[in-house]
C-alpha cells in the first residue's frame, strides 16, 4: 500500500511517499541535489525495504516540492529532514533507519544521532566535489555514529569512501547514477536490513 502526505517543516511543506510493509520498522530515504524520489536506485531500495519488512518514507525536500531545483543550504535541508521524522516517527516504535542518494545521504548521516536513528544507508555518498579531493565530505559519513551501509560506483567522480568502524562498502559497476547491477544493490540492502 503506498500513500502521500505533506508534512510542514519550518522550511515549507515536505512530501512523504510512504511504502508500506506493515511493520514497525521504518527506512526513511532522501532524494539528491537535483534528482527526485523516482531515481532508478531509490526505486531498487524502496523494493528492497518493503521487502525486508519495513515502511519505507520517500522524502522529497521542501526546496522539492516547491519546484526548485537548486538545492537549499545543507542547515535547511537537515532542519526540514528532522521536522518529517518527528513526523513520520509517532507511528514507528520498531527501528528507524534512514539514509537517501548523495545529498540525501549527506542530510542521513548529519542528523542520524538526532533522529535517534539505527543505521543509515548511503547510495552514492558524495565524498567530496568532482576533482576536488581536498574538501572531503568525510567527517560527516565518519559522524553518523551509527552503523552504515555505504553503495557506491566504481567510477563515481565524487570519490569512493573508504571502509571504516561500523561502515561497510559495496562497489558497483558504473558511476554516481548508480545505475547498473540494480540486483546486487537490491540484494545488499535488504540482506543488510536484515541485520539491523
């Protein structure tokens, strides 16, 4: 069963498209930069959640659903997510895992202790610019302070993280699209969802 709400935020209304497995575990997943809910690897992950047993929340930020596509500063959009997990949240007393595609995962990792949060999924985490190496992203994967699931492609021009304490890494072929090997990414998060 699959629904849609707006939820207010103190950056305008957000939207969750909300997957439901009918458990008390929940996965929450945002969107990058400029792509939206619909992309082909938060499609694979939804799957894979609901498989898996858990209500997955696709969450469009405000700047979003306001039909813009330059993203809002990185304290908005934290602000805004924190506003739809004490949302989402009251409905949820099993697990709450949350995560999302490079921005996306980028907002998971920065407010995963806020949101009292399991673990955090990560596709495409956007370790630092294209080219620009030397303004890592790092300290915020290495500060979710909880374990984290990180999927990432070969090539992608915004680097491959490391792995780390209570980090696993999985390459796939491909770039930061993510777009190939859908049944390995499908695969690895549920068997990882499984664990947590």
């Amino acid at each position: 069963m699959t629904s849609a709400r707006e939820v207010d935020t103190p950056r305008g209304p957000a939207r969750v498209t909300l997957h439901r497995a009918g458990t008390p575990r929940g996965l929450l997943l945002g969107h990058g930069a400029g792509g939206g809910i619909d992309a082909p690897d938060l499609v694979t992950a939804t799957a894979a959640g609901t498989a898996a047993g858990f209500d997955v929340g696709l969450v469009e930020q405000p700047y979003r659903v306001a039909g813009r596509r330059a993203p809002a500063p990185a304290g908005h959009l934290d602000e805004a997510w924190l506003a739809v997990v004490a949302a989402v949240r009251p409905g949820h007393d099993g697990p709450l895992v949350v995560g999302g595609r490079s921005s996306g995962a980028r907002v998971a990792c920065r407010t995963a202790t806020t949101a009292g949060a399991t673990a955090v999924l990560c596709l495409a985490f956007p370790l630092h610019p294209p080219g620009r190496p030397e303004r890592t992203r790092a300290p915020e994967l290495d500060g979710a302070g909880v374990p984290v699931l990180v999927v990432q492609g070969r090539s992608d021009r915004f680097g491959v993280p490391a792995e780390g304490p209570g980090r696993r890494v999985v390459l796939l072929d491909g770039d930061h699209g993510l777009k190939k090997q859908h049944d390995v990414l499908g695969a690895t998060v549920g068997q990882w969802l499984g664990t947590v």
